[in-house]
C-alpha cells in the first residue's frame, strides 16, 4: 500500500467547500505549514524575544524595530499567526491520519496471496527451480520455513498449483501512523502551554494587560489570573527573608499578575564560586507556604533541579537584588562641587541639586564579584606576532589544531570585587548610566604600574562604558588626584606650582630665564587647566582643557617644522609642573611627599592622563561605593504545563515513527508452485512426474538496498533448494 498524498474527497457541499477540505487534509499542506513553522522558530532563536523595544531600536534601528512589533517577530511563539498555523496544522495533519490510517491497517495483514503468477515475472528480484516435491508438499514446507524466520504466511490452493504470500516488516507503515501522530501531540501539547489558554482569558473573560506602576497589592482584580489557571509560565522574584505568591506573566504592551496557590518564603540563595571568581552553583531554599492547608513545605532548588507543589514547577531562573543597602560617597568632578555621602537601597532614588539644576539618583544594581579578563591581546607572547623573533610556530600550530575546545585568545580571569551601577537623571528624564568600582584595579602586570579607580559612563544602554581611570595613591586612594584637580582650578595653587618649578629646574642665578620659565609655565598650566585663550566646542559650554588645550594652542601658533621639539618641551615643562602641584598638595594635607623613583614616574604619567580625561566627564560628581549590605533574590520561574506530559508522549511516538520508516524494510515473498510438465522421449510420451513441480518465486520491497539483495539471495537458496 502507498500512502496518499492526496486530500480527502467529499461529494456533498460547494465545489469550494471539496476543494477547500481536500487541500486542508492533503499532506502538501501539513508540509507547507510545518516549513512556514521551521522558519518562524528560527526567526524567534535568532531574535530576542519579548525584549523592550527601545533595545530593537537600538540594534536595528527604527523602522525594523517598527515592522518587528508590527509582525510581531519579536514574540513569535505568542503571534496570532503562529498559533492559527499551529491549530491548522493539527487540523490538517490528524486528517492526514484519519485518511490513511484504515488503508494501512487494513493492509497490515493482507498478504496479497491473489497476485498473478505471470505478475511474479515482473519484479526485479526473481528467480525460478524445480523441487523434488509435489506443489503441495513443497508449499507447506515452504511456509514453515518462512514462519521460523519471522515472517506472516498465507497458504492458497489454486487449480493449477499453490501461491505461498508471506511479508514481514509491516511495522514500517505503523512509523508512519506513529510520526505524524507525534507531530499532532507536540503541536496540541504547545497549544495546551503556550499563551492560548492566557489569550482566551483575555478575550473571554475580561481580563487586560497591566502597564501601571506601583505595589502588586494595589492592582486590580482585572489584571490578575486565577491561581486555577489551567497553563502559565511566569517570573517570581523573592528576597531573602521575605515571601510572595503572585509571579509576573510578561505580555506585549504590559504584564498579567498570576496567582499561585501558595506562596514562597526564600530562606538563603546560595551561590558558589571555582577559583577563578567564575559562578559554579546557584541555589535556593525555600519554604512553601500552603494556602489552604497552612503546611510549610521545605524545599532546595537548583538549576536544572526544579521543586515541584500541586503541580506546579519551581525553576533556579536567575538571581538579582533584593534591596541591598549602599553608602556611597561623591567625587567632586567639578570645582564648584563638595563631597558628601549618601545612603540609598538598589532599586530606590534620591534627589540631589547642584546649584539650580535638580537630579535624581537611581540605584540600579550592586555586584559583589566581578569577574573580568586581563589577558593580553596578544596572547601569552606579550608582543606583536608580527615580530618574527617572538613568533613561536609550535605555539601557532597547537593553539589551531588538536582539540576542538583549544582557542587562540588566552584569558586570565581575575575577581576585581564590587561595583555599584547608578543612573543620574536630570530635570527633562534624561539619564546617563554610570558603573564604578569599588577597590582599585590593577590593570598593567608591571610592578610599578599604580592601580586606578575605574569610574564608567555610557550614554545609551547599548553602548558599552567608557571609563575614566584614577591612579590609586599610597594611600590605596583617589584624595591625592582630587587634590590635584582641586589646586589645578586655583589660580593661586597654580601660581605657587609654577614658581617653585622655575626655581627648582634653573636655580636663582639667572632671573631672567627664571621669568621666561614661569611665564611660558603659567601658560601651559593654564590651557590644561582649561582657563586659558583656548577655543570653546560649539555647544558643549566648557573650553578645551587637557591634553588636546596643548595640542590646539600649538597647531595655532607653532610652524609645523618646529612642532615636535616644541612639544616634546612643553610635555616635559608641564609634567615636571604638575609633580610640584602635587606635591604641594600632599605636603598641605599633612602626607610625605612622593619618591623620586620609577613607581612615582608611573605614577604622574597616569596622574597626567585621568586629569586630562576628567575634563570631559559629563557629570558634575562621581559616586564612590563606600560600604554596602547585600540582600539577594531568587528570581524563579514558576510554570504549569499540562502540555508537558503530551509533548514527552509525541517524542516518544516520533523516535518510534523515525525508526521505524527508516530501519524497518517492508517485503513481500511470493514463490508460486505448479505441478511439473511431462515431457516425450524416443518410447513415447511419459505422464506429468508425480513428484515434482516447477516454482517460481519473487521478492518485493519498499527500499531498494545491498540488503535486499542479500536477503533475496539467503531466501533463494533456502526456500528453492538444490533443483533435479
């Protein structure tokens, strides 16, 4: 038997209507649909799904941010479209099986014994003998050998001889009941745990998406799922010490608040790490508090060790905040700014003024461990690997060959401890995005390189941080760089710093170099500093300061031919100034002033560089993490699907459906056996021979294969033995 690809033939209704249900239940258009499924599923693995779309603007701007929201690709697995497709590819496929299943049963034990013995001659695996057997005697063993061997006999006596029809492999048509049956229950059982069941309560029982703020407690009874709710998937985050019982369904446009029929006390999150700082547990222990009864179930999950209460499945999602507690303390970034701390809890603000302008501070996160690469770029080498004195071809051809988990880029993974992230806003919503570190960082393996104090900003979340690098001084501090800063926007400081270099670098024997000295000084001090004849940036109110002061002053007024060697001395004018500026600051603060070695010469340089960069920072202040008390959440994902159970049986039945079209033949035997001729010799005419008959035989298969052909052989020489 061979299975239809054509659909159901109705002879009632419109021609429309016959053609409509004939093209819903032909197999043409189960597979049409299961491709537009295969592509619309790597469409929702390749995008991020359900992400807000500020973050689809920023990835592909626009106007495809716009058509995804429009389509819906960006929640395809919840798209009106793919479930109408699912539904008609239930439809379509269960007709398929309806149609067909009846044929192959039917077929499963029809041997087809009324086959023609001139049809045997058709086949390509044939082969014909003569037996020493009556046609009787030779089909009954015949058959017997044929049943030891596995196969389904069928006898049939004919008037001109006996038919043995015999098959085997009839579990190969049952693949096909069983694949497409499969393709049904995983369908149905997607349908039963996806958002079908949360849609029709939407569009049935009044219920609407949440796009308000404030407490869970406070919102209506409209936005909320009953705890009976058959299906959901939903977020549930809970802190340490604290309980809850109404997860976070997210949904286009908004949230549904869904009620569980017990509520979760998280007693500890557990986290380890492996040496590297790199995470290698994350837990939870929980209490379930039962609504009903009052029972208090104690219960660890873990990931991929889920807890399970009435049905309901507790997964180890993530983890996040749960209010932790921080001091921070500002860093002055400009001259009219004055440091002072300030407590605030992750997740809360605080309002903060600088002069008339009036911002808000957002908490938005604490990590305890960070944990970054300091490898070098390039390789353990350390050098260029265009150097062909540090190329080290053993080195090259292992890092590409051998095992497949190899990599050319070397890591060093290094924990450089907490980090704070905070928001400042301003007056009209904008906001910047900061994220500081809390100890100095150790960033060159040279042992004169000084730590520094990473501070970054970025202006759009998909951006990554620019950040300014602090020297770290003796102190493990940044008080001698705001010192610096500090005295560097006093006229006065800088006038003093400027005297005491002339004096030191010339002597007091020749005053009249010493002028020209302090002169020229002053002035390179005073571009640095950003107070001097230097341009202002079109809109950015600041003057160029830095560095780039310096450079601009000499592209304006020095000949290009002289620019090197003027700036290699006014470089070394200006960083044998700036070590006097600071070591009048750290002698006016009470501190020893630093050493005339390689770690200070380290030191400035970086010194130099952070002062020249904090120009351009875009805040009025910094925030240092000064102290801090963690408070974790576990965030879960708590799920009832009732799908599971159907989706795990339709796997079952396509492993079993796969197999068996794939490595179950389907053959058919016949060997037909008539009575042999008489035949006529030099006496006359001898009578048929009793006991003898003619066979013919013939095999049939679905696959054509080398082991059909070997088959076909084996069967020859055991069922048409040795011939007279």
């Amino acid at each position: 038997m061979t299975v239809s690809t054509e659909g159901m033939k109705v002879n009632r209704g419109s021609r429309g209507l016959q053609a409509f249900v004939e093209l819903l239940s032909s197999m043409r258009f189960s597979i049409s649909l299961l491709t537009v499924i295969c592509i619309a599923s790597v469409i929702g693995t390749v995008l991020k799904q359900q992400e807000p779309l500020g973050n689809y603007v920023n990835q592909f701007g626009p106007f495809w941010a716009q058509v995804f929201s429009l389509v819906r690709l960006n929640t395809v697995y919840s798209a009106w479209w793919f479930l109408l497709i699912l539904a008609f590819l239930v439809v379509s496929t269960s007709l398929c099986i309806a149609r067909n299943t009846p044929k192959i049963l039917s077929d499963l034990n029809h041997l087809k014994e009324n086959v023609r013995e001139q049809s045997l001659k058709a086949f390509g695996h044939r082969a014909e003998s003569v037996l020493a057997e009556s046609p009787e005697a030779a089909a009954h063993r015949i058959g017997q050998t044929l049943v030891q061997s596995g196969w389904k006999v069928k006898l049939q006596q004919r008037q001109a001889g006996w038919m043995v029809a015999a098959k085997k492999g009839s579990a190969n048509k049952l693949g096909y009941i069983a694949a497409h049956s499969a393709i049904v229950l995983v369908c149905v059982g997607g349908l039963l745990d996806g958002d079908m069941m949360v849609r029709a309560q939407m569009w049935l029982g009044g219920k609407s998406t949440y796009t308000g703020g404030g407490l869970i407690s406070d919102v209506p009874a409209q936005y909320r799922l009953s705890d009976r709710n058959p299906t959901f998937r939903a977020n549930l985050l809970v802190a340490e010490g604290t309980q809850s019982s109404t997860a976070i369904l997210n949904q286009p446009g908004g949230v549904l608040l869904q009620e569980l029929p017990f509520s979760i006390e998280l007693k500890k999150f557990i986290v380890e790490y492996y040496s590297t700082g790199m995470p290698k547990l994350f837990a939870s222990d929980i209490i379930i508090h039962d609504k009903e009864t009052g029972d208090k179930v104690p219960a660890r999950v873990e990931v991929n060790h889920p807890a399970n209460y009435k049905g309901v499945e507790i997964y180890q999602s993530s983890f996040d905040d749960g209010g932790s507690s921080v001091t921070l303390k500002s860093v002055p970034m400009a001259a009219a700014a004055r440091p002072f701390e300030i407590q605030g809890t992750i997740g809360g603000t605080s309002s903060l003024t600088n002069g008339a302008e009036k911002l808000t501070l957002e908490y938005t996160a604490l990590r305890v461990i960070n944990v970054e690469n300091f490898a070098s770029s390039g390789g353990t080498g350390g050098g260029s690997g265009t150097d062909v004195r540090k190329v080290d071809l053993h080195q090259a051809i292992d890092s590409r060959l051998g095992s497949a988990n190899k990599t050319t880029t070397q890591k060093e993974l290094r924990n450089v401890g907490p980090s704070v992230s905070y928001k400042l806003r301003d007056a009209s919503g904008q906001a910047r995005e900061f994220n500081n570190y809390m100890l100095p960082v150790k960033m060159d393996a040279g042992i004169n390189s000084p730590a520094m104090f990473l501070m970054g900003v970025r202006e759009n979340p998909a951006d990554g941080f620019q950040y300014l690098r602090v020297p770290a001084d003796d102190e493990s501090s940044m008080d001698t760089f705001l010192r610096v800063r500090a005295a560097l926007a006093n006229p006065a400081q800088r006038e003093l710093a400027v005297k005491r270099y002339a004096r030191q670098a010339i002597g007091p024997d020749r005053p009249d170099l010493v002028r020209q000295l302090e002169a020229s000084t002053s002035r390179a001090l005073a571009l640095f500093a950003g107070e001097g004849d230097g341009v202002t940036p079109a809109g950015s109110g600041k003057p160029v300061a830095g560095l780039q002061a310096i450079s601009d002053f000499m592209e304006a007024n020095v000949p290009e031919a002289e620019r090197n060697r003027a700036g290699e001395v006014l470089i070394r004018i200006l960083n044998g100034v700036l070590f006097e500026l600071t070591q009048m600051t750290r002698a006016q603060a009470g501190l020893k002033p630093l050493g005339q070695d390689e770690k200070t010469q380290a030191f400035m340089s970086q010194m130099v560089l952070s002062l020249s960069d904090a120009h351009h920072y875009p805040a009025p202040m910094a925030f240092e993490l000064k102290d801090f008390t963690q408070v974790q959440a576990s965030v879960f994902q708590v799920t009832r699907t009732p799908g599971k159970t159907i989706v795990y049986l339709g796997c079952g039945f396509l492993i079993l459906g796969v197999f068996a079209m794939l490595y179950v033949r389907e053959r058919r035997v016949w060997v037909w056996l008539a009575p042999r001729a008489g035949h006529t010799d030099a006496g006359g005419s001898v009578p048929e021979s009793a006991g003898s008959s003619h066979a013919t035989m013939a095999l049939s298969a679905n696959r054509k294969t080398m082991d059909g052909d070997k088959e076909f052989e084996m069967l020859k020489t055991k069922l048409l033995q040795a011939p007279l």
